[in-house]
C-alpha cells in the first residue's frame, strides 16, 4: 500500500483548529487524493482541549491516525503539544505556535517546556504569534501562516491550496490569507 | 454529476436523505446527531421540525411515513430510550413510506451520560439495523434503508458513532430521486394500525415472519460481504470498526457487515467453518460475537481480547489481535494539565450556582450546559440523570427524608431541557402536592448541542416566528399561584439569592425562572 500522509493538529477551543484543518483536507481532496479527518465536537468551545487527525493518500482507511505515526504535529498551543505527542515519532516534524493559555484551575504554567519539546524532535519550527502577527497585520489568519509553513513540508500543489482557501476563507480575506500562506512557507 | 465533496457522517446523511426523496425530517438535537437535521432542513421542498422530545419525533415520524412520505427521525442514542415506547409498537404497524430512524451512538461519551448500544434496540423491538462505515456508505445507506423500509414494511435504524457522524470522508454527490410513494394512510386498516391486543397479537406474527425474512435477505444484500485477503487472517467487523481493520489488516479475509440485524447468519456461519479461528471487531457490545456464539459457532475471538468499553483504534485493535504492543511514540517529562469543560467565561447562570453552592442546597440536576455546575469552581449539583429527571429525583430525595424533611433541595434545569420533558415532572409533582423549588436557568437556547431553538424561545428549526410558552400562565394552570413563580434575571446576585430563600420559606411547590440569555447565542443572532 502506497503511504498515507498523517498529520494531527491539535490546540485549544476558539484557535480555529477545526477550520485549518478543514483547509488542509480539501487542498489534499483537489490535489486528488482520497482523504478523511476525524476530530470530536460538542464541549471545544468551552475551552477545552481540541485535536483533529488529517490523513490522505491513494486510498485511506482509518480516519485517525496510529500512535507514534504523524508525519507533522501542528499545534497551537504548548502544552497540547504535550497532551499529544503519544502520536509523534522523532521525525515527525512540528510546527508549534509559542502560545500559552492557561485555565484557571491551573495554578502554574510548566516551564522550558518549548525547549524540553524542540529536544524531542529532528525537525521542529516554533512561531512567536506575536511577531507573526505583526507581519501578517492581522490577528486573524496565524493558522494560515501555519498552514503554509506545513504546506512546504507536503506535497500538495499551491494551486490545490489556493483553491481551498478561496472556498474556505472569509469574504474579503483572501489577499490577507495568501499573504499570511506565503509568509509561512518563506519560514522553512 | 460526479461532484465530489468531503462531507461529515451527519452531511452525508442529511444529503443522502435529500438524494433519497426524503420528505420529512424531525428530531432532537443531540450530540453527535445534532447536525444531520440542521443541514436537512436547509434543502427545498423538505417539511423539518424540532420535535419537544425524542418520544414525540418518532411519532410523528410514524404519522408521515403511514402517509407516504419518506421519513427520517433523529437522535442520539438515549434520546432512543425516551422514543422506546412508540417504537416497540412501531415495530408491529410496520412503516408505509420509507421510515428510517437514525441514532447516532457516543462510544467513549464524549458528550453523554453513557455508553449504551444501540443494537441492542434493534434486536428487541424486532427492526432492522444497517451501519455505515464512512461518510459515502452513510449518504448511500439512507437509500438502501428507505427501500428496505418500503419492501418489508417496516421501520428501520441507521445506525452511526461519533467518529462517523463526526468525521469527514469523500463523498461522491448524485441528483435527488424524484419519488412519490403510491400508497398513502389506509384509515380503514385498523387491524395494521389500532394496536389492541387483539389486533396486535396477529401483528406480531407478522412481525416473526418479517424477521425471517429480513435475515435470509440479510444473506443476500450485497452490503454483507466478503473480502478475501490471504487467508492467513479472517476478521468479521462492521461499521467504522471495519476501517480500522483494513488499516492494519489489509491482507486479512474480511467479512464486513452492513446489515447489522438482522445479522446475516448462514453467510456468517459459513465463513467462519473456513477457518481455525475468525476474530470479531466491533465496538461496545459483543452483538456480533454472541449471535454467532448462540448459533453455534465456536471459534470466535472478540471480547475475551477486546475491551467492551470506549473507542477502538487501529493500534488497539492490532495489538489485541497480535499480541504485541505499539510504540507509544514521544513523551517528556512535563505534566500536560487538563481542560476540563467549563462554562463559558461570562455565562451569566454561573452565578446561581455560586449561590446555591454557598447557601449549601441539595441541587438535582439536569442535561445541558449546566451540568457543569457540579464541577468546580461551582461544586453546586450533586445528582443528574436523564432528561427532565431534575424535578422528579428531587421529589424522591425529599420524600426520602420523611419527617427530617429540610427544605433545603432545588432542581435546576434550562429552558431546553424543561419543554423536553421537565414539565412532566412539574406536573407531577404539583399533583401528588410535593413541596420543593423548580429553578429553570432560562438561556433562550438549547446551548450544549449548538442553539437549537426550542418551545420556549420563540422559533422553530427554520426560524420561523412561533408560540414561546409562558412559565407564569403555566405555573397558574398547574396550581402555582403568584407569591410560588419569581422570575429574575441572572445578572442581579442578590435578586436570586432573595428569590432562593423566599420560595423555599413557603414550603410550597415553587418555580422560579432565571432569565439570561446565552453569550454565544446573543453573538450568533447579532450577526444575522
């Protein structure tokens, strides 16, 4: 069997994980492969812990992915970079959003985990949202910035993402989101 | 047309009701069945409601499809268990127009109270069951169920789980089936349709006899079939099971079932003879395994390996069948907190619970956001059942306490939840002249499954205008009188607590209505 591409995008309820990964799986669909993703909803928009598995290739079967076999680990936030790294190997590639949010029942946010994770990995691109943000102009399309540093590690053709965002995106953001894709595959 | 679309378990079936002919769509919002009838009420020439309860859906599925409209019904699978009473007799009316009941199981509960089978349904009220394992067999299998439906007049379940309804697979679109169903209500059969036991004694025979038939048939339909692998491996599964299975088998002799009742037993038993041992993979219940078992097949290998609780996935599956154990991947020495599920910041009926916590009440609980109440920071619920069960249990603990009764319980429950099936516990209680404080938490949705609209905040599944139920004029009908009902509004903290403390010094059936909208629903409307 030809192989399958997985990829886990995991963060936190209100990131727009859902969304990001709806991108990824249609640019996968136009670029003719077969696809599935599987992520669970009901309680994520009360804050709580949000993950969703991305597989394509000739002919999928499983919509999540095996323990210790995700190509890339996208997440936006640190410490579900932890939650989930079960499912990462040493090469997979991760492509993390320096970003912490704490819930309040947490009394302290663990520390030097950035620099404990980057250790795990052979290939790991960690974004500062803020600056991120700064050269986008926008606090609105990080996910694309992310999106595109992952599109430069995949074999999906610009033009298939392209189509997917002109679907998918806002009314009136597609420059921004081109913008911001760009932006993210000049980081690799 | 060959448009293909990446669409969810719920879209699929939604759109393969559509392409089906499918006329008529009710239901009760629950997750993860919400979405199949919010996306079905979105196509032309469809009649779609929120039914007030599971019960009241089926049964007006029941009326449509007996007037020859196809029909979906749907729900989560304890929303089934409210339905059960129309549905074991549904079983002897039989359908007319397609009458396909679909139930979305939560394995896992990742958003339930338990982790029930809906299988077991099938088996006992005597209807057939097909299940998909992906999004285009969940579009096709509506077809398949509506004409199953018509051919043996009966009802029918599709069956999905969560990581069906809930996960996106390619689907390829077709036109929508022109259909008109040829028979309409026969009003004069009232030996099919007037369940009396004597009418309904010879109903039941025809109900075996359908069975019968159902399961040769079952050994036919081409959605029960056998993929040979090797031969070294020979694995029976069904539904989304099925996936996994080929994703770390995909050279094992596959027997996928799409009929799941009834089972298709010769075929089954015959290819088990083919082996030395055929392992059963499927999730919760052993179904499969001990229909097998009871009809003699002995070399099965299922729950005796495989976990009768949770989700599957691939890796648990091999490592059972294999004997091995998958690499766990990374880990690092960082404790990965949890996120527990919490209001959302601002709600605005996190308040009463600060207070019913802090004044120390008994607080029966209901199902929807608000059960979260328990948890901390709250801490202020100490049991929730059911659906609505918030008043009655209440009823109970204080009968329980006798002649030590306190006064000192409230049921809490929304708005959503007390149209459901609350106000029968109100009445209840009101006519067995039991004491106690109602607390509605009024947020104008049905906020858990994603703003539904329900009988109290004045619009139905469309958005079309409608009725809103007056609490007042319904305490008044049931005997509560004005110094009994309060209604307040949840941002004035001493307001409820003032409201708490005066109805419960009464000692008399009391409702007080807590009036405040959700954020999340204010900001959807905002934006229309």
């Amino acid at each position: 069997m030809s192989k399958i591409t997985n990829i886990l995008m995991v963060g936190v309820g209100g990131q727009g994980i859902m969304t990001a990964s709806d991108l990824l799986a249609k640019a996968a669909m136009f670029d003719g492969h077969d696809v599935k993703k599987s992520e669970i909803h009901g309680m994520s928009q009360r804050g709580g812990s949000v993950f969703s598995h991305v597989r394509y290739g000739e002919k999928v079967f499983s919509p999540t992915i095996k323990k210790g076999e995700a190509d890339i680990l996208l997440s936006s936030e640190v410490i579900e970079t932890v939650r989930w790294l079960s499912y990462a190997n040493k090469d997979t590639k991760l492509i993390l959003s320096n970003a912490y949010i704490k819930p309040d029942t947490v009394k302290e946010y663990p520390e030097n985990v950035v620099e404990t994770l980057k250790k795990e990995f052979t290939t790991s691109y960690v974004l500062e949202p803020k600056e991120i943000n700064e050269k986008n102009g926008s606090m609105k399309v990080l996910n694309t910035t992310l999106l595109g540093v992952m599109s430069a590690n995949l074999d999906i053709s610009i033009e298939s993402w392209e189509k997917a965002m002109e679907q998918s995106v806002p009314k009136g953001t597609l420059e921004l989101n081109l913008k911001a894709f760009k932006l993210g595959r000049e980081l690799v | 047309m060959t448009e293909k679309q990446l669409l969810s378990g719920n879209e699929a079936i939604a759109r393969g009701a559509y392409e089906a002919g499918v006329a008529v769509g009710v239901g009760y919002p629950g997750t993860p069945s919400t979405e199949i009838l919010e996306i079905f009420t979105q196509y032309e020439d469809v009649t779609t409601e929120w039914s007030v309860n599971e019960k009241v859906a089926l049964e007006v599925g029941i009326g449509s499809a007996l007037a020859g409209k196809r029909t979906i019904i749907t729900m989560k699978h304890v929303g089934l268990n409210v339905a059960a009473d129309p549905l074991f007799t549904s079983s002897y009316i039989g359908a007319n127009a397609g009458m396909v009941i679909v139930v979305a199981d939560d394995p896992d509960l990742h958003s339930s109270q338990n982790e029930q089978d809906t299988r077991h349904y099938a088996r006992a009220a005597k209807i057939p069951m097909i299940e998909p394992a992906d999004s285009q067999e969940a579009k096709e299998y509506v077809r398949i169920a509506c004409e199953l439906s018509e051919g043996f007049d009966t009802p029918i379940f599709l069956r999905s789980v969560t990581r069906i309804s809930h996960s996106k697979t390619i689907t390829t679109l077709a036109k929508k089936l022109n259909f008109e169903h040829d028979k309409g209500f026969e009003k004069e059969n009232i030996r099919k349709h007037v369940m009396i036991p004597a009418f309904a004694r010879a109903r039941h025979f025809v109900v075996e006899d359908r069975l019968e038939a159902l399961e040769e048939f079952s050994n036919r339909i081409d959605i029960n079939r056998i993929e040979k692998g090797n031969g070294k491996t020979a694995i029976i599964s069904a539904g989304l099971c099925y996936n996994y299975v080929k994703e770390v088998f995909p050279d094992a002799d596959i027997f996928k079932i799409g009929m799941v009742f009834p089972l298709p037993i010769a075929k089954l038993k015959k290819f088990c003879e083919g082996y030395d041992k055929v392992y059963v993979v499927e999730e919760l219940e052993p179904f499969i395994e001990n229909f097998l078992k009871a009809n003699g097949v002995t070399n099965l290998i299922g729950k005796d390996i495989l976990p009768v609780t949770g989700e599957y996935s691939p890796e648990l599956i091999y490592d059972a069948i294999t004997g091995t154990k998958t690499s766990a991947g990374l880990s690092v020495d960082v404790e990965a907190f949890s996120r527990p599920p919490m209001l959302c910041p601002g709600c605005p009926h996190a308040q009463t619970f600060n207070i019913l916590n802090r004044m120390g009440l008994t607080v029966s609980g209901d199902i929807g956001c608000y059960t979260l109440g328990a948890l901390p920071p709250y801490s202020a619920m100490h049991i929730c059942v059911d659906m609505g069960a918030s008043i009655p249990v209440a009823q109970g603990l204080a009968i329980g306490q006798g002649k030590d009764f306190k006064n000192d319980i409230v049921s809490v429950i929304g708005d959503g939840t007390f149209a459901h099936s609350g106000i029968t516990g109100l009445i209840n209680a009101a006519y067995n002249k039991r004491n106690g404080l109602v607390i509605v938490l009024d947020n104008s949705t049905t906020a858990m499954t994603g703003m539904q609209p329900n009988p109290f905040n004045g619009s139905t599944i469309n958005g079309d205008e409608t009725v809103v139920l007056d609490y007042k004029k319904l305490a008044e009908a049931i005997g509560i009188g004005a110094d009994n009902f309060r209604k307040v509004t949840a941002y004035k903290e001493s307001d409820i607590e003032t409201a708490v403390t005066e109805l419960l010094a009464t000692k008399k059936l009391s409702l007080m209505i807590v009036e405040g909208p959700c954020l999340i629903y204010k900001r959807k409307k905002g934006k229309k």
